[in-house]
C-alpha cells in the first residue's frame, strides 16, 4: 500500500504488548509471526484501546503485509476503486455514473448455509433439545473445540494482502437503536460493498471513546494468502475448501473464511444484524428481524401506517418495499428491503429502525416494470455482482429482455457472449445490485430517524404454489407466532440449495438464528404484555399457481391492493371485510380492489382452502415442530397448533 506523501511510517510492534498476549492465550491460535507491520492509513495509536487489542490480536494470527484503517470518506472510495479497476476486480460501466461490475469465482456465487455455525458452550444455547438422531435443521450448532481446527486456518492467511479495518454502525450513527461494529477484512470488494451497505465513518472511534458500549468483532478473510496456492479465477480469491463462517454470540465475534460473496462477508448484515443481534435483541428485550419496512400513505387521509414484512430470501421483500403502487390515492415510501430492528417503547408501540444502509438486491426479475425504484436506485454509485453486461456498457439480467435492444452484444456472468434467447443464464440467478438506500426516489424522509417508525402490521410470506390464500389475518399475537413458526417456501438460489423443494423457514429466519429457535419463540410470545400493544399479524402468498403453473396473482406493484385490505383491517370497524376461516380471516369476496387489473383474478382459486392440503399441511407442520423444536417447543404454540388442527379438521372450508 502506498504511503501517504509526509507522512511518516507508523509501526505497531507487538512484543510489547502485553494485553495482546493475553487475548492470545484466550483464543489458542498459533500465531505464525510476532513483529511489526506498516500502517498504510490511519492512526493505530489513536484507536480505542480495545480496538487496538482486536486488532493487534487480529494482525499477529493473520499476518498482513500492511494495514489500512478506513475513514469513510470518498478519497478512500476513490483510491480502493481505482486499485481493483487496475487488478480487474473491478469494472466500470461507462453507461452509467460510477457503477462497477464484479464477476465471482463461479464458486464463490450465494450464502452458504451448510458452513456458516454458531459456536456456543452450551448445545442447547444454539439449537433445540431434540430426540436423538433427529437431524435438527433450526440452527448449526458448532463446539468451541471443534471450532479451533477452522479458526487455525486463519494463520498467515492475509499474508502478502492489506487488512483493511473498517469501523461501521448499524443504524443511524448514535442511534440507541444503533449498534457498533469493526470489520477487518482483506477483501477491499467487502470495503467497497460494506461502504455501501453500513455507515463507515471515523466517527465511530469517537463514539466507541465516548462510550462503554461494545462493539461485535467482525473477522474476515478470503483466505488466499500470498502467494497464492490456489488458481485465482475472475481475480476473484477464495477459499470455497476452507470456508467457515463461525458466530461466537458470547464475545459477539463472527470468523468468515474462505468466501467473498454478499451474506458470507459483509459481516454487517446477516452474521451481525441477524444471527448476532438476535441474541442481544432476546437478552435486551427487543427484536432482530429478516423483514422489510414501509410506510404506505393513504393521500385522501393523510394518514401513514408502517407494515414490517418478513419472507424468505429471494422471496420479495426487496420488491415489496419499494413498489410503486397501482392503486390511485397510495403513496409507498421504503424505510428498508431486508432486516428490521423493532422494539417497544414505553407506551407500547412498537417501533422499527432499518439497520443498514444499503440494498444488496436480487437482480434477476428486476425491471422498470416490477421494481422501478431499484432500477433508479442502482443508476449510480452501484456495485453489481455475476451480472451480464452490454456492449455499450450496461447490465443485463433475465427480466430485461424488454429494456435492451434486442440485438446488443452481451457477455455473461460466465463472460461468455450470449444473445437475447440463448439457452442458459446471462446472470446468475443468484447476481445482485448492491447500492446506498438513500438513492431510492421513494426513501422515507424518516428512515434514519433515530426512534424508528411506528409499525402497525407484521407480515409473514413465502413461497406457496399451492394451498395457500393470498392473504390472511391471524387471530391473536399467539395464532401469528404459530403461523410465523410454520412459514415455508420453494428453495432459491440465494443459498446453495438446488430444485424447488418446499423448505421450512421459520420467521423467515432459518439461517439467521442466532440462538435456540424455541427460546426465539418464547420470547416473541413474551412480549404481549402490557404497557405492548402488539402489532396484527398477517400472512401473504403471492406465488399461488393454477394447473397450468401461472401466477394467480400479477404481484410486484399490485401488492398494494393486498396491503391496502390489509391496512383497513387494522382500522377500527373493519369487521365487514374480513371472513373468518380455520386459518385466520380470509377478505371477504370484493374486499379487496382489482379494479383495472390487466387479466381477471381468479378470487375463488386465489382464496381457496382445500381441506385435504391443509389436513396434511398442519399435520407436516406440527410433526415438524414437535421434532425440531421438541420439548423447547412453548406450549402456547403447541395450543395453537392444536386449536388451527381441530377447526380444519371440523369447520367448513371456503
Ligand atoms: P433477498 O434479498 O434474498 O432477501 O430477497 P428478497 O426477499 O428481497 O426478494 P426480492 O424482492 O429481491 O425478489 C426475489 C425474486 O422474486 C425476484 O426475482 C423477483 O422478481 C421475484 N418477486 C418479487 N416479488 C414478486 C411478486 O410479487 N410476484 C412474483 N411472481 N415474483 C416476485
Ligand atoms: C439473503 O439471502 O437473504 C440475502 C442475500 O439478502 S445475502 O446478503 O447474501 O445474505
Ligand atoms: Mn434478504
């Protein structure tokens, strides 16, 4: 790393350290050198102490060949961007303002799931008690011991490489919604992305001065020290032998190794914002949530409510909270697309922050006409990831085939050349737009409000070809924690699992719990009590499919129909449009608008429930349940289980 002009060389010297030795001791790596390292940016000696310490630790296992501590600012952009442009990393769109394509090892393309652990003590502090030999899928448990042989691959592995230290809140800077975090990375694509999707600033030294707080110790590697053993492909290092992404929710510590893409290293989000903040989140009395937040405006009125969505990944939140409603007389404005903090205040209303900053975004399917908004979201200052690109240097994805001339020139993701009806894939199913949130024309003018924003509504969704409405009420807080704990979906490609295998996910948060999924139930139920006034909880499915396998219902933009019934529904006196059912409150025929749809809807296909599918569904739910949550189950959701049981197995069916 280049010097700055003037300035002269610091150098952190570690032998006499003796508080990093003791950190050392802690956590029994072998440290391949003890020495000096050059600081190519920043003032080491001015950090917080116990940044120094993390690092200092960090420096001695990783050895680095340099380390550069982040500030924020746009020359710091600037210089990074410019580097991975030279490598190739990195490549500029010229059809647009400061965009960036970025093509992956194909290896390295989505979360993966079957690697990512959280490390407690105690078993049972990460998973369910469930009967032996069950093979439990609410959390991946994972041994401090046997964590060790996966942390000693960090040993020299940022050798030859720059360790960047990256100083992030998530959240509005000195929120007390807000939470600090400290990235060390080697991957300067993770720099320019967490840029993007947290709050990087200097700020965050003084914030961490001024304050006891803590702050969770975010560890990334790609793990291809120099020089490198491995074949670089797409100048893309990484580890894919060797990944493990490790959580440590006791020293709030995450250890990703081996990957560069999205969720496995941009520490901030699912690792921290999720699997870590849900553990804080249960111990200080709040909730970390895989959901959306919006704020939709009824302009006759006036009057604004907040609805806080959650489904699984890739199943369209990113959409919903940004539509453009089709609907005269609604005005929608996003306050966030992916994790929503929530926590009551002291009358009992439930308030949300959107921890992040940015919108790490699906791109396939994405156009000007589902999800306008994103469009002009990413038009500049935007990174994409195994995108295709135009001959005249723009994107393209499976969904644009209408916004591109239809001859153009385009390379893949797989930078091969492809034309508009080729066979295969031009983007990864999995590729995505990543850029700052508050580029988004519909960005809510509070959505860095230090309080949140007053949420009405939770929503529950996935997936569902068959079986399940539209949209339905639940009964209670209780009945909505049940349905919440029976969300499934289709598989998608934002993890590595393959075909369209209906998969459970509860909450929308299988593999983003941080702690025991009972206990996460237990908490939820705990928190309808007074001063609270719980949030209505609802269920949406706008994936429902008729024999032939085509959409019931147009979805994207004509969600709000849906969100309108929905919101009238939390309004005093809406009795009328609500029809009861063993699953919930159905809308009552016409009480939802289709005005000016493009096709007809079929209502009768949309809403009906077929006894024997949900016969059988309730019966796999419970049997799921009963076996991966076992005696951690709360009986309030076994009560409710049973109760949705008896009324389908007794009640008429609409
Ligand atoms: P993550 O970022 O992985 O959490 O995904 P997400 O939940 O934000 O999903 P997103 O909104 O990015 O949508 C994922 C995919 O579903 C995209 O290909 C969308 O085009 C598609 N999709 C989103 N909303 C709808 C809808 O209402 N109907 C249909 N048919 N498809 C949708
Ligand atoms: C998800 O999988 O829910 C995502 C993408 O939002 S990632 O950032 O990779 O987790
Ligand atoms: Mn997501």
């Amino acid at each position: 790393m280049e010097q700055k002009k003037g300035k002269p060389q610091e150098e952190i010297s570690f032998l006499d350290r003796e508080e990093d030795n003791i950190f050392y001791e802690v956590h029994t790596i072998h440290v391949q050198k003890i020495g000096t390292v050059p600081v190519a940016k920043g003032d080491f000696g001015r950090l917080p102490l116990k940044a120094q310490k993390f690092i200092a630790k960090w420096i001695q296992v990783c050895n680095p060949r340099a380390l550069y501590i982040c500030d924020g600012s746009q020359d710091e952009a600037n210089e990074v961007i410019h580097k991975l442009e030279e490598r190739g990393t990195l490549h500029r769109l010229k059809k647009y303002e400061n965009n960036f394509i970025a093509r992956t090892d194909p290896a390295d393309v989505a979360r993966v799931e079957s690697k990512t652990w959280i490390c407690t003590d105690d078993k049972y502090d990460t998973v369910p008690h469930v009967a032996q030999g069950v093979p439990g899928i609410l959390g991946k448990w994972c041994s401090p011991k046997d964590a060790k042989q996966y942390l000693e691959n960090y040993t020299g592995c940022m050798a030859g490489r720059t360790m960047y230290v990256i100083p992030f809140s998530m959240g509005p800077i000195g929120s007390p919604l807000s939470k600090i975090g400290i990235e060390i990375t080697d991957s300067n694509y993770v720099l320019l992305c967490m840029r993007i999707m947290t709050r990087v600033s200097h700020d965050i030294w003084n914030l961490l001065n001024a304050s006891n707080e803590d702050f969770v110790r975010c560890v990334h590697s790609m793990g291809v020290p120099r020089p490198s053993q491995r074949k670089t492909i797409n100048h893309w290092p990484c580890n894919p032998e060797k990944l493990f992404i490790g959580h440590f929710p006791s020293r709030k510590e995450i250890c990703s190794f081996g990957s560069g893409y999205g969720g496995n290293s941009l520490l901030g989000k699912k690792c921290f914002a999720l699997r870590i903040a849900s553990t804080i989140a249960k111990e200080e009395g709040w909730l970390a949530e895989h959901m959306l937040i919006m704020g939709i405006t009824n302009e006759k009125t006036g009057k604004e409510v907040f609805v806080a969505a959650a489904f699984p990944s890739a199943c369209g939140k990113t959409n919903m909270a940004m539509l453009t409603p089709t609907l005269p007389g609604y005005k929608v404005r996003c306050v966030g697309d992916d994790i929503a903090w929530m926590r009551f205040d002291e009358t009992g209303q439930l308030y949300g922050i959107n921890p992040e900053a940015g919108f790490f975004g699906v791109c396939p399917g994405t156009n000007h006409k589902t999800n306008p908004n994103a469009m002009e979201t990413c038009l500049k200052n935007s990174i994409f990831t195994n995108v295709a690109e135009t001959q005249d240097g723009g994107v393209f994805w499976e969904g644009l085939e209408d916004e591109v001339d239809p001859n153009i020139g385009i390379t893949s993701w797989l930078n091969q050349p492809f034309r508009i009806g080729n066979p295969g894939k031009a983007a990864h199913p999995n590729s995505r737009f990543c850029c700052p949130a508050g580029q988004c024309p519909i960005i809510h003018p509070r959505w860095e409000d230090k309080k949140g924003v007053p949420i009405s509504a939770l929503i529950f969704g996935g997936r569902r070809p068959t079986g399940v409405p539209l949209v339905f009420e639940t009964f209670s807080w209780e009945h909505g924690v049940m349905v919440g704990a029976c969300v499934k979906s289709e598989a998608t490609a934002a993890a590595e699992f393959t075909g369209k295998k209906i998969m459970h996910d509860p909450m929308a948060m299988r593999p983003f719990m941080g702690y025991n999924f009972g206990k996460y139930l237990d908490h939820w139920l705990s928190l309808n009590k007074a001063p609270n006034k719980v949030p209505k909880i609802f269920h949406v499915n706008w994936f429902r499919v008729d024999e032939d396998g085509e959409f019931l219902w147009p979805g994207f933009c004509e969600n709000i129909r849906v969100l309108e019934w929905i919101i009238r529904r939390c309004e005093e006196g809406s009795d009328d449009i609500g029809l009861k059912s063993p699953i919930g409150y159905l809308p009552r025929k016409g009480s939802i608008n289709l005005e000016g749809l493009d096709k007809p809807v079929k209502w009768d296909e949309l809403f009906s429930l077929p006894k024997h599918y949900w016969e059988d569904d309730m019966a796999e739910s419970k049997r799921f349940l009963q076996l991966q949550v076992g005696e951690d189950l709360p009986e309030k959701v076994k009560q409710e289980l049973d109760a949705q049981e008896k009324r389908i197995n007794e009640e008429l069916f609409a």
